[in-house]
C-alpha cells in the first residue's frame, strides 16, 4: 500500500509537470547575457562538459566535446540512444549548460569522436558544440585544479563564426592524447596553460609562459600498460639507468602500480600518468605496487629525479603463516 501511495504521489507531480509546463521549467529558463562558468574534463588538449537536453517535460544530461573549430554542434544518434534519449530526432525544447539557458534546439546528426578508456578515466563524449553556439561567447579554458571554461556573452549580432579555413589551424589544439601544441612558433602545454577563444576578433590567447624543450623525448622512469579489464597498470620496462636499483626494491616487469604519489591510477589518464613518471609533476615520486597481484601484497618506494635514487617506504612482508621459521 505504501508502495502504491509513494507511486500516485510521483505520477501526480509528473503530470502536474506535464501539464503546467512553464512552472515545472523554471529553473532551467536562461538568463540571457549573464556570464557564467562550466565545470569541465580535460582529455589531452579537449575540453568536455556536460549539456542538459530538455525534452516533453524530462531532461536528459550527456558529455559532449568543446569544439571552436567545428562550424556545427552535433550529437551521435547511436550514442544517445544507448545513453538513454528516447526520441528519434536530434531536437530538444530547450538546452543547458551549467543551468543556463543556450540557444540550440536541433542538432546535427554526426558520428562523435570516442575517447575510451582504459586509456581515460572515463568515456567521452556523445556529441560536440561547434561555433555556431560558441560563436555567442568569449572563452576561457582553464585546466585548474579543477577544470573548467568561463562563459563570456557577446553583444548580439556581433559574433564572428568566420569561415572554416579562418578556423582550421584551431584543430591542432584538439588532440586527445598530447596537451602539448605549436603554435606560431612557440610551444605551449595546455594542461597548465590556460587559453581564449575570441570568435570576434577570431583570435587565440595563451596565458603564461610557452615551454622550453619538448617533454614528449624526456624518459620515462618505466614503461607501463594498463592491465585487461582494469584501471590498474602494469610495468613493461624500467628505465635503463634504473633497472639494477629498481630491481632492489622490487618494482621490476610484470609488477602492477595501483597509486602514484598517493593518487590511485583508476582516476588518471595516461598522459598525466606519463607527466609523473617523467617527473613533470614534482621532483619526487611515490609507487604503491602489488608485487604479486594475485596476492595483494602493496610495497612503497619513492624515487627522486634529482639524486635518480629509490627509497623503500612500505617493505614487502611475508603474510602472516609464511614466516620461514615456523
């Protein structure tokens, strides 16, 4: 009986919402020309953030890609359907983004690049926004902690989409994998810099300073993969310099890591993961690994990039029933 009173209760307000429309959408109207800010993910050199689709009523929350160098915004059908969107168009009442209203109602039907893991943390994206909504704002990318892009409106009438070839050169900054770009002349690392999208001077700005080098040749302290099935990852190789100390400590091939510097690696990509063993993310690293994985035996050790020397923190011990003096 309390199921069934719990159950009338819902489908009352579902049909007040259906009915009464304008109140029960309230809280999504746009605000027009406020500015505003996006929590976002950073996928290399991409950004994502996740959009509101209201349709009849319900809403439906996807990830899609930021993309100033696309003319159009568009959804993948396949994706959205398996996300859960129950319509047969690409159309929606109204759009979101952060709570704030965007003026797109129908997008274009279009294959959306994948980034998937186990290469990422998580899977992305459904969809991108190209400048024919972006075009409305100036943008600001910041890679934080934490990551976000600040939403500035233009005045109407005034945006600059641009042709496509004013634009092409914006596609090298999309690269899932590498933050790293070149751009005219300098090189700079867009998971520190932050970096603007000016549609009316259709102009590009770095915040900063461009990076000396090219962290893509520094080595590695080891090569890794990541395990099958897991967001866990296992080491290939030690760095030649390293192997016979490495191997004192126990951190040889075959050896799964599951923490880096007290971070466990199911929330890191694989390029943050490459940045902390080529030291770019301080001076000092620490490896939390399972010597044997069937087995759960965890080890520490620090290694410092200054001295390029290990320290035991956690040594492996025997559980318990296996001391060799019974």
């Amino acid at each position: 009986m309390r199921c069934q009173s719990r159950m009338k209760i819902i489908f009352s307000l579902l049909l007040g919402c259906l009915a009464f429309a304008d109140p029960c959408l309230a809280s999504v109207n746009p605000v027009a020309g406020q500015s505003f800010r996006t929590p976002a993910r950073r996928f290399g050199g991409f950004y994502s953030v996740k959009l509101t689709l209201w349709r009849d009523g319900f809403s439906t929350v996807i990830p899609v890609w930021i993309r100033p160098d696309l003319a159009e915004s568009s959804l993948d059908p396949g994706q959205l359907r398996f996300f859960g969107w129950p319509h047969g168009d690409l159309k929606a009442d109204e759009t979101e983004l952060s709570g704030v209203g965007i003026a797109i109602r129908s997008f274009k039907s279009e294959r959306a690049d994948l980034a998937i893991m186990p290469e990422f943390a998580k899977n992305c994206c459904l969809g991108s926004l190209g400048r024919d909504v972006l075009a409305a704002y100036r943008l600001r990318f910041v890679p934080g902690p934490p990551a976000h892009i600040e939403w500035s409106p233009v005045a109407s009438g005034s945006t600059g989409i641009g042709k496509k070839s004013e634009w092409a050169g914006v596609r090298d900054l999309f690269s899932i994998r590498d933050p790293l770009i070149r751009w005219k002349g300098d090189r700079w690392d867009l998971s520190r810099s932050p970096w603007s999208v000016d549609f009316q001077e259709k102009a590009l700005r770095f915040e900063g300073e461009p990076v000396e080098g090219d962290f893509r040749r520094d080595p590695m302290l080891l090569g890794f993969d990541f395990v099958p099935g897991s967001r866990k990852i296992r080491v290939l190789s030690l760095n030649p310099s390293q192997q016979k100390t490495g191997l004192t400590v126990g951190l040889k091939p075959g050896v799964v890591v599951t923490e880096l510097n007290g971070e466990p690696v199911a929330g890191l990509d694989r390029y943050q993961i490459e940045q902390i063993l080529k030291g770019r993310s301080g001076k000092k690293i620490e490896i939390a690994f399972l010597r044997d994985p069937m087995k759960e035996e965890k080890s520490k050790v620090i290694f410092d990039f200054s001295t390029h020397a290990f320290t035991q923190t956690q040594p492996f011990q025997a559980p318990a029933g296996r001391n060799k003096n019974p």
